[in-house]
C-alpha cells in the first residue's frame, strides 16, 4: 500500500457505475483505509440511488447523497459541504 489514510476522510462524487473512474478512486481510498462519503447525480426516475447504494455497500460509505447540480437544491449541496468542512483533514480526489 502505497498511502495510509486511516484516520482521514474523503468524498469521492460521481459515483454512476463499476466502470466509472470515480468508483475506482473510491475502492483505492477505501483500500488505503480512508472513511469515505458518496455523492451521486440523481436520476428522474429514482434509479441511481439504489444501484450506487449496493455498488458502494462494501466500502461501507457514512455518507451516501444524491447532488443535483441544478440551483432548485443548492441547499442539499450545502449540507453535503459542511459534512465535508466538518471532517479534519479532507482527501480530495478531484
């Protein structure tokens, strides 16, 4: 193991698949024993949450929120921010 991020925090957002970039970024940290928050783009039909819940099960996520990028939910966004502020020395992946 090339890092050790136990004791530290990290939100991986853009969770869509097993095939997306995010989703591998999110098994290294998790690997490496970083505490991981999700975030996910919802779809209208309520769709993604239940596939990205089961997908992300195993990293076992303390945080798991659809984001919508639209400013109808800027509120959501926020409280999403200030999960992320709260935590002690953040990883950022992107």
């Amino acid at each position: 193991m090339l890092l050790d991020l136990r004791g530290k925090k990290a939100l991986v957002t853009g969770i869509a698949n097993n095939k997306s970039i995010a989703w591998g970024i999110a098994q290294q940290l998790h690997a490496a024993g970083a505490e991981l928050g999700v975030t996910y783009l919802p779809d209208d039909k309520g769709r993604f949450e239940g596939k990205v819940r089961e997908l992300t099960a195993p990293l076992a996520p303390t945080l798991l929120r659809s984001k919508r990028s639209s400013p109808r939910s800027r509120s959501s966004g926020a409280r999403s921010m200030s999960w992320c502020t709260a935590w002690p020395s953040p990883v950022r992946t992107s």
